[in-house]
C-alpha cells in the first residue's frame, strides 16, 4: 500500500547524499519533494501541512546544522514525525477489572468487521483470553451465519440467537450476550454491529443503543483503508455520533494509495489499536507506530519479524538443530531441511517476510515476483524421497532421481539441482554453527573466522619454494619475470587492455544500484 510513497521519499533522500551541509534552498526543496510524496499517497492536506511544518522547523534547527551527516539527520526527523502523525507510541487494549471486558465493533457495510472480529477472536485467543463472538448484525443477508463460520475457523465460541437476515433485536442480543459470556466464563466479548452503505440517522441510532446496552469497554472503528479521504470524513462522523476508543484498519495489503492510514490519527485524535493485512485469520496484529514509520522509509520492520519467528518456532527445536550443526554437515538431513522449511511457511508468506527486512524496498519487484508455491514444489520433491535417500541424499543416482521427478510431478533437473543446493547450504549452515564466519570471508569478532584460520589460508596460499641451486633459482626468476613483463603487455589486473582499466571500465547496472 505504501510503495509509492515509499519510492518518493527514498528518491528525495537519496539527492541529500553526499551533502556536508544543507542549505536553505536544499531544505525547501526536500519539504517541497516530501509534500508533494504525501499528497500523492491521497494524506488529508491538514495532516500534510502540520508535518512539512514540524520537518520544516526543526530542519533548519541546530541538530542538521551541527550534524557530522545532515542527511541522515534529516531522514530521522521525517521518521519521528511520521511516527508522531501515526499516533505516537503503540496502544494496547484496555481490559476490565471484572470480567468480561466488553469490545463493539463498528463501522460502514464492506470494511470487514465480521471477518475482523474472527481475526480478534484468534488474536485474543493467542493472547491467553477465551473470547466470544456475538452476532448483531441482523440486517445483512447471512450475517450470522459468516459470523459462525469465522469464529469456527478461528476456533472461538459465538453467540448468536437470532437467525437475523432482518429477524430480531440486536440491542436484546447484545445485552442478553453479557449475561450469557458471566455465565460461561467467557472473559472477553467482542460486538460485532451492523453497517450501512453510508452514515445515516437509523445506523448511528442503533450503534448508540448498543453500546448504552453493553458500555463497552473499548468501542473499534473498524475502517477500510482503500477508500481514501473519505475514511477520514466517515471516521469523524462516527466519533461525532456514537463515540470511539481506537482504530482498526482493514485491507492494508490492498494497492490503494494508504493515506487513510497517515491521516485518521491525526484527525481524529484516535490512535490506530490493530492492523489487518491479509484474507487469512492469522494475518492481523497490534499497530505499532514506529515499525510502520520504519517500513514507510524502507528501513524494515525487524521487530515484528522476530515477534513472528518467536511464536512460530520452538526454542527447544532450534537449540536441538543447532547442535546438529555443530556436529558435522552430515547430521544435517533432508527430513531437518523440510521441516525448517515448513516452519518458515507458518510465519505467512514469503514475499511478505522478506518484505520485513531493511533495503529490501530496493528489490521489492523481484520480491513481489515470488512464486510461494515453490516452496511446496520443492516439499513435494522432498516427500518422495525413501527415508533413506532423505537420511543420505549421496546414494540419489539417475535411476532414483528418475523415479523421483515422477513422483513429485517435476522435471530430473530440478531433483538435482535441489540436491546441490541442499549440499552448499548445509556446508554453509554446519560451518556458521561451528563458528567459521561466512564462506570467503574474513574473521570477523563474534561471527567466526578469527585468525586462526586466517593463518591457516596464508599457509596454504604460499607458493612453490625456491630451488636450493644458485643456477636453476636464476633460471626461475627469468622466467617468472618474463610472464610479468607479457602479462603487463597483454592486459591488466582485471583482463582489460592496459591503460584502460581506469578509463573504461564500469560496474554492471545491478552493483551500481546495490552501491546507490
């Protein structure tokens, strides 16, 4: 949602480069760039016109002007002040002191409430909580019933009595639901209310009935974050007419141009509590300010990254699979490699994931080009292998690859070419684990490689020794000296003729790109 925008203020940093000092001009031209980027991601102008503002003044203050990199200083400024136009520091939930802790969802028809009440549910239920899911959207035709299904998926309880598709109260429903959660020990209840296409009197009506019924405890404004300026205007109106706590935003996967996004916190002066980024239950998390400021200026989003990783691998296999490292390369088998892998298909989609990390916005083309379904070609590959060909993938000869690219439904040439690849990154793992720092690098401190084993290669790098005969060693030198002196004549260090190394000589597009 954001690359547009992220690609706009990354061409604007980038002419700030190699700057020793900014001048005034230089600071007006990239307020001028950056408004312009802001505008363009569809950022309410009031929203646009604090923050050029805040960047503006401080600036031209003494902390760019005394900085030892003025660029970077500035980049810094707009980071914090994106962060401060997204609300600051991260908002949790606020739980009862007596259970059930009461949460209302409310929204227009389309921004996804009933789906992100099942994404809250399993949320919440990740968290420790046993949630309930009440059903009173009792005007849109199978309301109910995509409710039920979304909290079984999810595998939370729902309470819905009345069948709705327009039968029934849902300010009975949603009183008689507390009653119901005190009496099954449910300890958070989570509202979901009905929408209409636009804000009307009738709509604002029955929202402020529920939560007088309930006194929720946290009332969500659930919007759709690809209806642009509109979000802001529909977000007021609620806050006006019914009242909310926190914001949640759907749909942030989406292509549309994310301004909702900048602008509801500021505008409202509600903070954004959740996220929802993907169909998939599990693609929902807590909004954090920061990270997203972060991802906005391609600097990654680590934290989330390792929160995923965190909850998706087990500390016991990971110490366990280490070990196997250290041992040797061999005890590393194909069984261990697949399942790594389908604990890296847990944390959600690979393009995604790599989307976390910092200065992958650089290649994000290539990273959107992705095809997850190799990583299943590649699990099929590996399931039909016999134990004992996972065990020893050296024993794997035509015959068996033959019989293999069958089974998995793959071409011979890709069984081997997996095996290989399979073989250079189990050296490379067994080596990190042992601590030998990264193939063809030197020893670094704390990631292997010391200098022991830099002795070790100048050893091996020695030469052939020199004769012990005065007449055979001259003869060598004459030798020597004379495969220098055609060298030189024929080309260069780098195979170029010489004199035109310096001159002609250029870096391929992809180096160039990588070295900004």
């Amino acid at each position: 949602m954001f690359d547009t925008l992220s690609d706009r203020l990354a061409a604007t940093f980038k002419n700030l480069r190699g700057k020793g000092r900014l001048s005034e001009a230089d600071i007006d031209a990239t307020a001028r760039e950056i408004r312009i980027a802001l505008l363009e991601a569809d950022v309410a102008l009031p929203v646009v016109r604090a923050f050029i503002k805040q960047v503006k003044e401080r600036a031209a203050g003494s902390e760019v002007s005394q900085a030892l990199n003025p660029a970077q200083q500035v980049i810094k400024i707009v980071n914090e002040e994106l962060v401060g136009i997204l609300g600051g520091e991260t908002r949790r939930l606020r739980f009862a002191k007596t259970a059930p802790t009461v949460i209302m969802l409310a929204g227009l028809q389309g921004a996804g409430k009933t789906t992100l009440a099942g994404k809250l549910g399993l949320w919440l239920k990740g968290q420790g909580h046993t949630p309930l899911l009440v059903a009173c959207d009792l005007q849109r035709p199978n309301a109910v019933n995509q409710l039920s299904v979304v909290a079984e998926r999810a595998g939370v309880a729902v309470y819905a009595p009345e069948p709705g598709n327009g039968v029934g109260d849902p300010v009975q429903v949603a009183k008689d639901s507390i009653e119901y959660a005190r009496s099954k020990q449910y300890d958070v209840v989570v509202v979901d209310t009905a929408g209409r296409l636009g804000i009307d009197q009738e709509l604002m009506q029955q929202a402020a009935d529920i939560r007088d019924a309930v006194s929720p405890d946290e009332v969500l404004f659930v919007v759709d974050a690809m209806i642009g300026q509109d979000a802001v205007n529909t977000a007021e109106a609620f806050r006006d007419g019914v009242g909310f706590d926190g914001v949640v935003l759907s749909k942030l996967d989406g292509d549309a141009r994310g301004g909702a996004a900048l602008s509801i916190a500021h505008v409202t002066g509600r903070q954004i509590m959740f996220a929802s980024n993907g169909e998939k239950l599990d693609e929902f998390d807590a909004f954090h300010p920061d990270r997203m400021a972060s991802r906005i200026l391609g600097m990654g989003d680590m934290l989330s990254l390792i929160e995923k990783a965190e909850q998706t691998f087990s500390q016991a296999e990971a110490e366990k699979m280490a070990a196997k490292l250290a041992k040797g390369p061999k005890e590393f088998t194909l069984d261990d490699f697949l399942a790594q892998m389908e604990q890296v298909r847990k944390m959600g989609s690979i393009s995604k994931l790599l989307g976390m990390l910092p200065g992958m916005g650089q290649i994000k083309d290539q990273i959107n080009n992705i095809d997850e379904r190799d990583v299943d070609r590649t699990a099929a590959v590996i399931k039909s292998m016999t134990p004992g060909e996972r065990q020893d993938p050296t024993i794997i000869n035509g015959s068996r690859r033959a019989r293999i690219a069958k089974g998995s439904g793959v071409d011979v040439s890709a069984v081997k070419n997996l095996v290989e690849r399979f073989f250079e990154a189990r050296k490379m793992m067994s080596r990190m684990a042992q601590g030998g720092g990264m193939p063809g690098m030197p020893g670094m401190p704390g990631m292997g490689g010391g200098p022991g084993r830099q002795k070790k290669q100048q050893k091996q790098a020695k030469g052939k020794r020199k004769s012990g005969n005065p007449m055979k060693r001259k003869a060598e030198e004459q030798a020597a000296a004379a495969r220098r002196e055609e060298a030189a004549q024929a080309g260069g260090a780098f195979g170029l003729p010489a004199g035109q190394q310096t001159q002609d000589f250029e870096l391929p597009d992809e180096f160039k790109k990588f070295m900004g």
